[in-house]
C-alpha cells in the first residue's frame, strides 16, 4: 500500500477517534492520536487480519497494552472492516460494546481486555509462548505507552520474553513523552528506553512514529530478527493532527467541545 493511501486510512482513524470521544463527552483523544500512523501501517501492512480470518485462531494478534486508547483500536477495526462503523457513535454509552476500555467478550478483533496499565505486555508474552508451543507462526503484537512503563510489571514481561526468545513478539512503544499528569520524566522516569530493552536482552529499533517509510522498515526489521523480541520505539506526538491537541498533556483524557470536535475535523481534513 503507498503512503498516501495509508494517510488516508489513518485520517478516517483520527476523525473517527475525535468524533467518538466528542459524542461520549469522554475518552482519551492524546495517547489514541500519537500511536494512530503506528497501528495503522500495522492493520493495514503487516498484520495477516482481516475479516476473512478474525475468527481464526492461527491470524496474528494485537494487544492494546495502553487499553485507554481503546477509540484508537475501535477505529483501525471499523476502517479495516472488521467492525460495523455504524457502532463508533456508541463509544462509551452504556449498554454498548464499545467500552472505555476494550472487552475481548463484547468485540471481535480485540484479543486482549485491557486498560489497568502495565499487563499487556504480560498477556502478549503469553499468546507468544502458546504460540510456539502450538508450533504456530502467527506473530504478536503489543502498543505500549510510555507513562505505562513506569509500571514494574512491563519489566518482569520484557525479562520473560528475552529469556524465551520470543522472537514472534513485537512491542510497539507510543514515546510521546507525556502520561495523565504531565512529562514521564517528572512523574517517574522510565527512560532510557533504547539502554534499558537492549539490556534486557531486546532488539531495539528506534524510529519517528508518524514517518510510514520508518514504520514499514521498522515492522520488516522485527520480523527478520531471530532469537530476540523486538522494541519499536516510536517517538509520537501525544494529540498528533489536531493543533491544540498536540504535546499538550491536558488533551490526555478530556473531550473537545462540538466546536473544538468541528475545528479538529476541519484541520485533519486539511480545510
Ligand atoms: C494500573 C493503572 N494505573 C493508573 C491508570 C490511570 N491511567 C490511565 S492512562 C494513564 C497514563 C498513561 O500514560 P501513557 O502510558 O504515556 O499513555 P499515552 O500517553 O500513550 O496516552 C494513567 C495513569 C490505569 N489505567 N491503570
Ligand atoms: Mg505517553
């Protein structure tokens, strides 16, 4: 697929993620704007999913570690085909199955129930272990937010999947450099990404999080690489294609007003 395609397909997410937030009056716009071009080139490039296989055990998987993105998950499954775009609107409404924090037993195409920070990359170990055992090569993989890998639990799992070699995994790091109160680094420093993986035995790609030539080689790059887990760690504007979103820490869980939702739209279909 060429970029401009994948442009598209990632505009269409970022409305989407906008409109549904806008019309829950609540979610979390920041962290599902800036890992938006990563999951996209996923869905659409390199994962084996669509709706001919959502229901097949032997597709590849995706875990949300970062479940409060969930408008993001929602919305590259809507685009892909894989979930009826007619539901978005129902994004946080009671009785939907489209909930603040993605239910593998509501929605097809989710593979994990996350959202409490930290478990994810746990799960994903998990799937990647079964998977070998299963002798199955599908691959796993995970988004991760930068603030979540203040929690200690992501380390006890990149230990783990060193130690296993999983080679079939790939974590996919949202460096956007803010979490829920502000900077990681002032809340409780979790850097440097790229020494602490490597130490802990990961191959690690550092790459910009929004440029698809990046993105592609990054996803190629992690899939050749034999003995290890991969690390992608992307940096990525936390509120990416909306101006008065982005880098600002405040736009992490607050919903934009019906004409801060008409601006947003208005910006990222370029007028
Ligand atoms: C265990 C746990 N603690 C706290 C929270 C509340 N919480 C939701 S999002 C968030 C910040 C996450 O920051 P980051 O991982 O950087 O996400 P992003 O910037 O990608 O949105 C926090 C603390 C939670 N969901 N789970
Ligand atoms: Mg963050």
């Amino acid at each position: 697929m060429d970029n401009k395609e994948l442009q598209s397909h990632a505009t269409e997410i970022r409305k989407n993620i906008i409109k549904m937030v806008t019309s829950a009056q609540s979610g979390h716009p920041g962290g599902a704007l800036s890992g938006t071009d990563l999951i996209t080139v996923l869905y659409f490039e390199e994962m084996k999913i669509g709706p001919e296989n959502v229901g097949s055990y032997d597709r590849d998987r995706f875990v949300l570690s970062k479940g409060h993105a969930s408008a993001l998950l929602y919305g590259v499954l809507a685009e892909k085909g894989l979930l009826d775009k007619a539901l978005l609107p129902s994004f946080r409404h009671t009785g939907s199955p489209l909930q603040g924090h993605p239910n593998m037993n509501y929605v097809a195409g989710v593979d994990m129930s996350t959202g409490s920070l930290g478990q994810g990359l746990s799960a994903a170990v998990g799937m990647a272990l079964a998977n070998r055992l299963d002798q199955k090569d599908h691959r796993v993989y995970v988004l991760l937010g930068d603030g979540e890998c203040e929690e200690g639990q992501i380390w006890e799992a990149a230990m783990a999947a060193a130690h296993y070699q999983l080679d079939n995994l790939c974590a996919i790091l949202d460096f956007n450099g803010l979490q829920i109160d502000g900077d990681i680094t002032a809340v409780m420093n979790p850097t440097p990404f790229d020494q602490k993986f490597k130490a802990f035995g990961w191959n690690v790609v550092e790459i910009n999080g929004h440029d698809y030539d990046e993105i592609r080689a990054a996803y190629a790059q992690a899939r050749q690489c034999k003995g290890k887990p991969t690390l992608i760690l992307a940096h990525t504007i936390k509120g990416k294609g909306v101006s008065f979103m982005e880098n600002q820490a405040g736009w992490h869980g607050t919903a934009p007003s019906l004409e801060q939702c008409e601006q947003a739209l208005k910006e990222l279909e370029g007028k």
